[in-house]
C-alpha cells in the first residue's frame, strides 16, 4: 500500500522510500547531468528501515519509486527480549512483540511509552518518549 509515486529526480534526503521491497531512509542523492544523447541519472545512499543495511544505487532520473504509508503509533513496553519487546498499543490496548531500532536499543526498558512505526504490516519502535 503505497501513498504516492515519485521520480528519482524528486528523492530528498530523509525520504522513505521503498528499494527492492524494503523501505529505505534517503541518506544522501547526488543527479548527474544529461548526457548528449542520455538521461540524467541519480545515484542514491539510503539504509533500510527495518535491517539497517546500507544501499546504493543508480537509476535514470525518470524512474519511479514508491513512497510506503507510515503509520505512526504509540505504546508501551511491557518486556524486553534480546532484540525485540513486546509492547502494548495505548489505542486499542492490543499486545504485540515487535523488533527494536539499532539507533535505540539500549535506551528500551520496561514501562517506557515509545513509538512504532507499521509500515506496510512490519512495525519497528523508533523512539522513545
């Protein structure tokens, strides 16, 4: 479920944007000019949301990406296991384990009201209030 399409010429930095089937935070973009008989291309830095992995790459200006819907929720944290907590929506009160950002990891503990974000059904805390 995606909320609008953008071309690669539109990408910002801190953009969310889905490459290869996983959304990515823009972390930097650089446009080449057009070439004598070419398109302009746009390299792209960005890191997924949910791995953390690093991508680069390469794409006509003119290429499309997708922009995912984030819907950003609140909750609490119950318990922490190792990598993931299970945490409880403080709308509909339903308990649900879900993954812990690496940015924020050691920051996590019991009874904290946090924020996760459901992207496309996978949810991830990415912030602590």
């Amino acid at each position: 479920m995606t909320l609008k399409l953008i071309n690669a010429t539109e990408v910002r930095n801190g953009n969310v944007i889905m490459i290869q089937d996983e959304p990515c935070v823009v972390k930097n973009f650089d446009i080449s000019k057009t070439g004598k008989h070419g398109h302009a291309k746009v390299r792209i830095e960005a890191v997924g949301v949910f791995d953390n992995k690093k991508k680069v790459i390469v794409v006509p200006g003119h290429e499309r990406f997708q922009i995912p819907m984030i819907n950003k929720l609140k909750g609490q944290v119950l318990n922490v296991q190792g990598e993931k907590a299970n945490i409880m929506d403080l709308e509909s009160f339903e308990t649900m384990d879900v993954a812990i950002g690496q940015d924020i990891k050691e920051d996590i503990k019991e009874g904290d009201n946090i924020e996760y974000w459901d992207i496309n059904g996978k949810k991830i805390i990415k912030r602590k209030f």
